[in-house]
C-alpha cells in the first residue's frame, strides 16, 4: 500500500513581504570547508534552509566537491537561495555522474527559473534515471517553460510513475490549452500502466487539478486591462474585516517510489507564499527529507487552496509555514 503525504500547519505566519534572507553564520561557512563531509554536507542544507544569499560563492565551490553528497547539497541549496548568477555555473551538473546530483541540480534550476536553461534541462528528459527525468519536469514546470510543452506531454508516457505524475503538474502550472487532450489521455493510460489504489487516486486529482488550472488561465482576460477584482474578493465581501489564512483544501501525494522502496517516513517543512487569490506562489523547504520527496512536497504545496488572510476587508499576500508529513 502506498502511503500519501498529509500536511500539517505549523508556527505563525511571516509577514506579506519579500522572503527574508539571512546572512550566513561564520561556522556554517567554516564547516562547508571541514574535513569532514557529512559536516559540509550539513553546512550546505543548513545554508539553504537559511537561503543566505552571502553563502552563494562558497556553495559554489562546493559544486566541484570530491563528495557527490556535498554537490547535491551545495546544488539544492543553490536552488533555494534562487540567485540567477548560479546559473551557468549549475549547469555542468546536469552531466554529473551522480544521479541525485543531477536530479537537485535540475530541481535548483528550476527554482531559480532563468529561462537559458531550459534547453539544458530538456536534454535531461533522456536520462537513463527516472529521478532525474522528474526533477527536469518538475523544473520546467516551475519555470512555466512553454517551449517545453510538448516535451512534457511525451512524458505522459514515461514507465515510472514519478515522471508522469510529475509531467501532470507541470502542464498544470504552465497553463497552455495544448495540454487537455494529453491529460485526458494519461487518465486513460493509468490502466495500460497497471496502476492502482492510493496512486491511481493521487493521479486522477493531479490531472484534475491541472485541467482547472488550464480552464482557469484559458478564461483569464488577454486584454491585461485592469478589472475589478472577482473571485476571492468577492467570496469574502461579507467576511470578517481581518482574519488569518485558512486551508481550504488539502492535497495529499504519494511518496516518490524511491522514498516508498526505501520504507522513508518523517517530513519536509517548506515557508510558502499565498497570494491574494489563496493559492500558493513559491514554496522553499527549510527542512529536507531526500529521496525525491522534498521536491514533491514543493508540488503539494503549490496545489494548496486557501482562504487568503484578510486585513480591512481586503485578502493579503502571506508567508505561511507548512509540514508535509510522508
């Protein structure tokens, strides 16, 4: 029996601004050159959970680390820290003969999302791993790559689960209308692949998902003249003046089937962004679990439905702390 993702909200909002950043403390910067390479190792998480933008040089030079396991950290990290300037130098990794290198490299290109890499990340769609092959979906679908969408409707069609559960999301948040038919089709497919139970059910809500969000952006105006608002300003003309944010609807996930062979349980804690309209923006993890699940935590996240925090009547933009148990 698979075992799905059930989140949990925890500690208190941030305020609606600009994600801080802090500053990277003197010892993790010593510890990302110790000796010893799970403390580097350690270092590089904790400076991307920090996303210490002043730690971006130093994590870096850890790309080219002899330890795969301090690259795929100083990768991930990277990631979360989004400094564009990491681009180029990230790149290289893709050809890293570790898998999990290449996979978070992918997953930190994506999370940075400068479009000069998208032709890079789409060579990665041929890779022999199937956890690389996701992290590039996953990516292209972070950077809403509409160049890569037909890419990512092959991908329907991939032998692993992750891949095609993945490609789902990702046309989701891209939007293009080309999608519908390949999403309606991979519903169909779900029984040539043999898949039952939990993941089936994970699936069809993923596609589900992402046929709204193509409705939803279809019917959006193309004129970009401003309207007035609708949606959750309308619902909510008749609330309370303030209110906090509220979780309108969960979505619960299956774990990667790396992390469901490995028997991995715990959780990834993420910091998200939810827009005036309640849904999630951004999403950077501030506590890792690995085996592919912190990347898909990020997707669960990023297919929340809130309630948005009201302030004199109006919906704000909000941080808010959320645990994805697995």
């Amino acid at each position: 029996m698979v075992l799905l993702a059930a989140p949990v909200l925890f500690g208190e909002r941030a305020p609606a601004h600009v994600p801080s950043q802090g500053s990277a403390p003197s010892h993790l910067l010593s510890e990302l050159r110790s000796k010893d390479s799970d403390k580097r190792r350690d270092a590089a998480n904790q400076l991307g959970a920090l996303r210490a933008r002043n730690a971006v040089r130093a994590l870096v030079e850890a790309l080219s680390d002899k330890e795969s396991k301090v690259r795929e950290a100083s990768a991930f990290a990277l990631g979360q820290i989004t400094d564009p300037a990491a681009t180029a130098l990230l790149i290289p990794l893709l050809a890293d003969k570790d898998p999990a290198v290449r996979a978070s490299t992918a997953f930190a290109l994506g999370m940075i999302g400068e479009r000069k890499a998208g032709k890079a990340l789409s060579y990665g769609l041929g890779d022999p791993d199937a956890e690389v092959r996701s992290s590039v979906v996953v990516a292209m679908g972070l950077m809403q790559d509409e160049e890569g969408v037909d890419e990512i409707i092959e991908a329907l069609d991939d032998e692993s689960f992750d891949v095609r559960y993945d490609a789902v999301w990702a046309l989701g948040q891209i939007g293009d209308p080309d999608a519908e038919v390949g999403l309606r089709g991979a519903l169909v497919s779900m029984d040539a692949f043999g898949v039952a139970g939990f993941q089936r059910e994970a699936f069809g809500l993923a596609v589900q998902e992402s046929l709204s969000r193509l409705r939803t952006l279809e019917n959006a105006s193309p004129s970009g003249r401003p309207r007035r608002a609708t949606g959750v300003v309308k619902d909510a003309r008749y609330a309370s003046p303030s209110r906090g944010l509220v979780v309108r609807q969960e979505v619960r996930a299956p774990k990667t089937e790396k992390a469901f062979r490995s028997r991995i349980n715990g959780s990834v804690e993420l910091r998200v962004l939810v827009g005036a309209d309640g849904r999630a923006v951004r999403a950077y993890v501030t506590r890792r679990l690995g085996y592919g699940l912190d990347q898909r935590a990020v997707e669960t996240a990023m297919q929340y439905k809130f309630d948005p925090a009201m302030d004199g009547g109006l919906p704000q933009t909000t941080w808010i702390d959320l645990k994805i148990r697995f």
